[in-house]
C-alpha cells in the first residue's frame, strides 16, 4: 500500500466528469421534466387531500368509516403492486409515454388524506361555527380557517412528496420511453447503459450527484423548517 497524496500519484481533483456527465445526456430536459411532474403531482395532491381530509373530520355521510378503513388500507398496500393494473390502464387512455401518465396515479394520497384529516380534527369546531355564522361556504371555511391553522401539517406533507416523487423510478421507468418524458432517475439508468464498453463509473456517479444535490441542498437550507414541521404534525 502506497500512503501518497493525489498529486504524487499523478492525478488532481477535477470536476470533469460532472461536465462529461452534462454533455453525454440531456440533464437539461431531465430536470425539467422532474420538476413538472414534482410540481403537478404535489399541487393536485394538495387539493384532493384537502378536500377529502376536511370530508373525514368535518362531514357525515354513508359509509364514512368503511370509506376512511379503505383508505387506511390502501397506505399498507405497496404502490409496486398496482403496477400492472395501473400500466394497462395508462395504455387504455392512450397516453402512454407522457408526463400525464407520470403523474396521474399520484393525484390522490392516503397518507396525506390520513394525515390531514388528523390535523382537521384537532381544529376546533368553534372556529368553523364562527365562519358559518360570518356568512363563509364550506370552501371560504376551508381557505380561511383550515388551511392557515394545518400550514406545518401542509409543509410536512410537501416534503415527504416531494422528495418521494424526485426520487421515483420504477413507475417512470415503466410509462415513459423517450428523453422528452424521462425524468432524472430513469434518465440516469438510461444513461449509465448507453456505453457500449460499459458503464463509465465516475460519469455515473457525477450524474448521480445531479440527482442528490437539489435535495441535499433543499434540505440544509430548511432544515429547522423541515424539523418543526414534523414536531408540530405530531410525526416522531
């Protein structure tokens, strides 16, 4: 074993790579298209979880807890199992290898659904009794006196999406078929099998980086944010 530092070896730290990495595949198109779908997934998922949350803890209807039990269920379930089911109906719509198609099984969560509506339920009802009596519909009760009183329930929520959905690969991987549609995590794959003498490690792993970083950073930047959010959601 040679104890020598990198110069006498013959070689310095360079950023090469994450350049070669750049130039040899569309990163460019591959955050976009991560950033699109990051983004439609989470603003759609925060519509219906409000909805459906207030739903659970405010109102009564028939069926309310065998349809909240379904819910539950489906967290257990592991969204690798409705692959199959889900591709085929992708191909029914014919929208098949399109950043829709990456997104629409994620419309909906359970675990927000869930986690919200715990939220709801802490809020007390006086509060919506007093906005009734102000004259307020059920979406101005929700707009003015749910949303602002559940915000780190909501910043809690965005994280865990957001980071989920940049960090997905296998639905992706299965529904798209062309860099216009990839987003990082597939366009990565694709990339590190592109080389017909094999992949090129250190390229691969500058690409990698690629995929890291944003959250990496996202994260030392907010992370007394990111820590109270889950403190104040009651998550341990």
């Amino acid at each position: 074993m040679a104890f020598k530092d990198s110069s006498e070896q013959g070689y310095s730290l360079t950023f090469r790579n994450f350049i070669d990495a750049w130039n040899a595949a569309p990163f460019g198109q591959y955050y976009l298209n991560t950033i699109i779908i990051v983004i439609a997934i989470l603003s759609v998922q925060l519509i219906t979880i409000t909805l459906a949350a207030y739903a659970f803890a405010r109102m009564n209807f028939i069926a309310k807890g065998f349809t909240f039990m379904l819910i539950l269920i489906q967290i257990m379930i592991p969204s690798d199992v409705l692959i199959y089911p889900n591709s085929n109906t992708i191909a029914q719509l014919g929208i098949y290898d399109t950043k829709l198609a990456t997104t629409i099984p994620y419309f909906i969560s359970a675990f927000g659904i869930f986690l919200l509506r715990q939220t709801f339920k802490g809020i007390p009802y006086e509060l919506e009794e007093a906005a009734k009596m102000e004259g307020c519909s059920r979406l101005q009760i929700i707009r003015n006196v749910y949303i602002p009183l559940a915000k780190p329930t909501y910043l809690a929520f965005g994280l865990i999406s957001v980071s989920t959905q940049w960090s997905n690969f296998l639905w992706p991987l299965i529904i798209t078929d062309s860099d216009e549609n990839r987003p990082l995590t597939v366009g990565l794959s694709m990339f590190a099998k592109a080389s017909d003498s094999g992949a090129q490690w250190g390229i691969v792993c500058a690409g990698t980086l690629f995929i890291i970083f944003p959250l990496l950073l996202a994260f030392l930047l907010f992370q007394k944010q990111f820590v109270s959010s889950f403190m104040q959601s009651g998550i341990k």
